[in-house]
C-alpha cells in the first residue's frame, strides 16, 4: 500500500446455509490480508442460525475469525449493523469491508482498494470489479434505479437496450479501461465503507430486511455529499445468489417489498406512481397463474408494499 500509517480495517460477512462457500471466502480472505501491508484487519462472521453446520467449520477451520451466531436469521442488514454499531462504539476502524459469504477475494484486491480510498479522501463506498465463477465480467456498479427499471424487469422495454445507462448500467468499456470511475452505487457482495461516512450517514437501515440496502446507503451518502467508486483493478469472484436461491417466493417478495422502500424514500412522487403502476400490473397478471400458495402469498406482499407508496 501507498502509506506508511496503518490502516485499520473491519470485515463482516453475513452467512447462512453456505458452509463451503464461506469457507472459500475466509481462506481467500486470509491469504489476501496476509499480503497487504500496512494493514489490521479484524473479521467478523455473523452465522445467520444456518443449519449445515457452519459454526463448527468457522471454529474448527478458522480460529482467527470472531463468530457470532444467531438463533434467528437476522437478515443481511440487521447481521451488519450488529457488528457496525459495537465497532463504532468501541475503537471505530478506517473502513468496513461488507463481504457476502459467496465471494473469493482475488489477490491484491485488498491493497488496491484500502490505497484508492486512501488516496480518495471524499469516497464514502468503493466496490471491486466483480467476475462470474468462470472469469466472465458480472456488474458490479449500477445508477440509481427509477421509471425504467421496472419495465426492463418485467420485458416491457427491448432487450436489446437492457445493458445500458436506461436500464442503469454502466458500459463494459468503463471496466475495461481498468481505471477507477464514478457510479452512483456498487453491488453489496464486496462493498467497503469509509467510516467517517457511516458515522455520518447512520447504519444501513433496518427497514430493508435483505436487497437494496447498499443502493439507500450510497444514496443518503451521495445526499451528504459522499462519492461512490468502483475501482476495476481490485477483483472479487461473486458466486451470486447462494444464499437467498434458498427461499426463491419469499426472497422474491422481500426483493419487490425493498424496492418499493427503496422508492418511496428517494424518488418523487410521479416516479413511485409510474413505477407502482408497472409493479402493480405485472404482479396481478402472475398472481392469476401462481404456481403454488407460497408463490401467490409472495405477489400479495409485493402488491400490499407498492399499494402502501404513499406511506
């Protein structure tokens, strides 16, 4: 790293029901941190009541990580903010590193990154570039969802227009040139945080069970006038849906419920109501042809959180 003061740096990883994957991920993770100087790392695995025996694997396999386990499943936002709240009350690190179980730390991704936000004194998030398992390019930056999104989800738009600025992405040709670029928020698996912006801007926030928690953090980090970056040099494998293709109707409805928070906190009026009309729609059309109760119970919830927008 490009400093010669020590970086203090805390990891969270929230699991549940991803013994092997997260096993991969901390001994990736070790071998990173072993590798970078000018660094004190502390890393925290917060099991997620996981019934396949995780617990005995992080104490038998990785000693070095402290453990905390959880009777109930917390969820991805609250199992960080356990651990957010005792380290910002207790000796607050430089940065948090929120690190989802399914991910493989590519080496130097660690230097890399603590160096860019080092050298970046107003960046409040960064995230790395993230692959696909077999190496392929998976975004890992996206803008700030409005009307449009919607209407790619459900093919209301051409395809042909999905990997683009309408559809918030960024073009390949911004990773490719391999230089850190400006995005207005980054994909939660390997998102760091500086500190200074969290004690700001406040946790992430608890109202959002699982998805979207990343984009209103970057965004009421962007309202404090925070920057968002991904810096495409570091590189991260993401497997990607590990641990919520668990629960694929409850998972999918904790999706739609988050978004339509996620609208009702930043976007306008006009916005929520166009988006909520395209929610509304869509979800009716597939209620019809549910293919089983929980499918069904799942698109009411959905149908209940856009009806409730104007809360």
């Amino acid at each position: 790293m490009g400093t010669s003061s020590i970086t203090h740096l805390g990891v969270i990883i929230v699991s549940w029901n991803v013994k092997e994957l997260l096993d991969a991920c901390l001994l990736s993770l070790r071998e990173d941190i072993s590798k970078t100087s000018q660094v004190a790392a502390t890393v925290w695995v917060i099991d997620n009541a996981s019934h396949d025996g995780t617990a005995d694997m992080v104490c038998s396999r990785h000693p070095w990580v402290n453990l905390e386990t959880s009777l109930e499943n917390l969820g991805f936002v609250r199992g960080n903010n356990w651990i957010i709240e005792r380290l910002l009350q207790t000796s607050a690190p430089d940065y948090l590193w929120l690190l989802n179980p399914d991910t493989v730390i590519q080496p130097g991704a660690l230097a890399i990154l603590l160096d860019f936000m080092n050298a970046h004194p107003r960046a409040g998030l960064s995230g790395p570039q993230l692959l696909n398992p077999d190496g392929s390019h998976q975004p890992g930056a996206f803008r700030f969802p409005d009307v449009w999104q919607p209407l790619f989800d459900f093919g209301w738009l051409p395809q042909r227009f999905y990997y683009t600025r309408w559809n918030g992405r960024y073009p390949a040709q911004a990773y490719a040139r391999q230089q850190p670029f400006r995005i207005d928020h980054p994909l939660g698996a390997a998102m760091l945080a500086r500190t200074a912006a969290v004690q700001q801007v406040g946790l992430l926030d608890e109202g959002f069970f699982m998805y979207c928690e990343e984009i209103d953090w970057a965004w009421r980090m962007r309202k404090a006038g925070w920057e968002a970056w991904l810096v495409p040099e570091a590189q991260v494998i993401h497997v990607g849906g590990a641990s919520t293709g668990q629960a694929r109707a409850e998972t999918t409805a904790y999706l739609w419920e988050s978004r339509a928070r996620l609208y009702r906190k930043h976007r306008g009026r006009l916005t929520r109501a166009l988006a909520g009309f395209v929610v509304q729609r869509a979800f009716s059309a597939m209620m019809e042809k549910a293919e089983s109760p929980a499918w069904e119970q799942a698109y009411r919830r959905i149908m209940r959180a856009w009806q409730n927008e104007k809360e």
